[in-house]
C-alpha cells in the first residue's frame, strides 16, 4: 500500500504538467487515468492464473518484468513528449516559482 501511495503521490504532477495541451488537458487525463485503471486493473488477477496455471512463480515473474518494462517505456515516451509540448503549448503550465508569483 506505501509503494501505492508514493506513486499517486507523484502522478498528478506529473502528467497535468504538459503532457496535453492546455486546451484539452482535464479531459485528456481523466480519460487516461480511467481507462488505464480498467485496463490494467487486471494484471494481478492474470498474474494469479499465470501462478496457478504454470505451477511455479516464473510465469508471474516474467509477466511482471515485461510490465515493468512497459511501463518504464511508458514514462520515458511521456518524458520526451512533454519536452516537445513545451515548446509548442500556447498556454505553458508554470509553477508559481517560475512565474514570480509568491
């Protein structure tokens, strides 16, 4: 439940700043963050058939390494979107540090 928590922690800021456009960006994050939890949602329940199905924890094991690197592709490719969002955005997200605003 901590591992839980931290990610949550770090996932809003993370893609409310600039990985959509500002025109569309409560939309386009809703709708990401609910069909990525619909989708997803899943992957322990298929771990458990894998466990159950193979007779040994390598099944699951490799299960969760490709998921992992899915998701390790996942961050990387929104990473270098939001650099390329950056430059284009007509309405920047700005922390109230870089706008000068105490």
């Amino acid at each position: 439940m901590a591992t839980q928590s931290g990610y949550y922690a770090i996932l809003a800021g993370f893609i409310s700043d600039g990985v959509f456009p500002a025109r569309i960006r409560y939309t386009s994050i809703s709708l990401s963050y609910q069909l990525a939890g619909s989708l997803f949602g899943a992957i322990p329940v298929a771990a458990q058939f894998l466990l159950a199905r193979a007779g040994g924890i390598w099944a699951a094991v490799a299960f969760y390494s490709v998921v992992v690197l899915l998701t390790l592709a996942c961050v990387l490719a929104i990473a270098r979107r939001k650099r390329g969002l950056a430059a284009t955005d007509p309405l920047p997200a700005q922390s109230t540090i870089e706008s000068g605003v105490r």
